[in-house]
C-alpha cells in the first residue's frame, strides 16, 4: 500500500515538473518575442514624432538666420529641431534594445 502512495506521489511531482518545464518552454519565448516586439513599437511611434518635428523644422530653416526680425520663428525652429533629435534618439535607442535583446537567449 505505500509502495503504490510512494508512487502516486513521485508521478504528481514527475507532472508537475513537466508542467513547469512545458510552461516554461512555451511562455520564455513568447514574453521574449513580445517585448521585442513592444520595443520595435515603440521605436516606429517615436520614428513618426521625429519625422514630424524634422519637417516642421525644415520648413522653419529659413527662419534660423533671420533672429533679429522673427524670433518667434526662430524660437519655433530651435523646439522643433530639438523634438527630432530627442524623438530620433528615443526610436534608435529602442531598436537598439530590441535588437539586444532578441540576440540574448
């Protein structure tokens, strides 16, 4: 009769470990793959601000010589000029991420 309990025991343990395992096997690469995923996103949403800012700033270029009579202008043209280089960092930075971490395994 122990012998059988003893067994019984062994073989719930032996399913639960294969169930982790399975668990484990399955869910890794799919969070993996998500937060690639989410990351290359993200990286795209912040690539569109900065297209958007690097075209504002390119159709205020001309304004950048010009202070002395439309400092407004200028002062638009430095913001948008500075909203593409930080929007252009934020979207390299995050598919330099996703590609780091597609690489680790």
């Amino acid at each position: 009769m122990t012998r059988t309990a003893t067994q019984a025991v062994r073989a719930t343990e032996g399913v639960a470990r294969g169930g982790k395992r399975f668990g484990e096997s399955v869910w890794r690469p799919f969070v993996r793959l998500s937060g690639v995923l989410w990351l290359e996103f993200t990286g795209v949403f912040f690539g569109i601000f900065a297209l958007f800012a690097g075209t504002g700033a390119w159709k205020l270029r001309g304004s950048l010589h010009e202070t002395a009579t439309n400092h407004e202008d200028h002062i638009h043209f430095v913001m948008a000029a500075l909203m593409a280089v930080v929007f252009a960092y934020f979207c390299i930075s995050s598919f330099v991420r996703a590609g780091r971490r597609e690489r680790a395994r």
